[in-house]
C-alpha cells in the first residue's frame, strides 16, 4: 500500500477491523519510511459474469431497479426491497466465490422476492425465466400453491385462538350461537 504522506511503496498493517457486516476490513497502517499511520478500508470484490462473458462488479442498486419493477403497485415498502437486495449479496459472497453467473444473482432474487410478495415474485419470475406460454405462468402458479412460503403459510392449528367460553353461561353462548 502506498503511504498518502511520503509516497512510499510499501506499509506495514498494525490493526485490522471487520466493518460493515464483516463485508469489509478496515486496516491501520503504518509507512516504515516516514513512520506516519493512515487507515485504509478493503472489500472483498464480487463480479457478476454476464451471459455475453463480460464481467462487472456486483451491484445493489441493479437488484434493487430490477426488484422495484416487480413490485410496482404492490403493497411493498423501500426498507423491505433494500433488507431484500442485502439479504441477495450476502447470498451470493456466502457462496465463497469471487465470480458469480448472473443466472445465480437472479436464483438468489427468487426466494426472498416470494417471501416478500407471491405477486411480484410471479411477475419477475416471469420475465427472469422467458415465461412464454399461459402454462408456464400456470405451472408456476401451481407451484406457488403446492410449496406455500413462510410468509403465506396458515397458522398451525395449535396457534390459532378460540374464545373463552369458561366463564359465560350456557344461556349467554346460546344467545351468541343462535341456539
């Protein structure tokens, strides 16, 4: 690392420091030339291979524009699109790789987009893998139904709250039920 003060090559590091959600390290460094101490902030660096072969840096900001347009007029706030496009990144670096396939980065789009809303996951499920014909949105549909996700799943019946008939007379459930 070059030192900012003396414009020597080289730096020894003294501290380091995971920030941001272990995504990045910050290091305290210190030139053995001039002995002055600077920090410096590194990132794991994560490209995206395009279907052309082209690569580019992975980007939020892309998952976040292309998730917006499936969730146009859906009941879906901003916090819940970026919690989304963070919860895609820690995806895709949790894999270990350097270089993702952009067919992974949508893979990793489709689970939180459903738990998000069943609705625009259908919409960019659609255009993410070419629906072309009224079966294939049907067959997704029926998938939809088969494999109900966390956020769609019925109460267990366990759960579910019944009134406290204990204390009432039968007089007074008779009322209520119509008996």
């Amino acid at each position: 690392m070059i030192c900012p003060f003396c414009r020597h090559d080289d730096s020894r590091v003294v501290d380091s420091r995971p920030v941001v959600d272990g995504t990045e390290i910050r290091r305290r460094r210190e030139c053995p030339k001039c002995g002055q101490r600077f920090s410096t902030q590194e990132v794991a660096l994560l490209n995206i291979i395009k279907r052309s072969g082209a690569t580019e840096p992975f980007s939020r900001e892309k998952v976040l524009v292309g998730v917006r347009k499936a969730c146009q007029g859906r009941p879906v706030n901003e916090d819940d699109l970026v919690l989304l496009a963070q919860r895609v990144e820690e995806t895709l670096r949790g894999t270990g790789q350097a270089e993702i396939e952009a067919q992974e980065v949508g893979m990793a789009i489709l689970a939180p987009l459903r738990e998000l809303d069943e609705v625009a996951y259908l919409r960019y499920a659609s255009v993410y893998r070419n629906f072309a014909s009224l079966e294939d949105f049907e067959g997704e549909i029926a998938l939809l139904r088969a494999l109900p996700s966390n956020a769609t799943q019925a109460t267990p019946a366990s759960q579910v709250r019944t009134p406290d008939t204990s204390t009432k007379s039968p007089a007074t459930l008779n009322q209520k039920t119509g008996k």
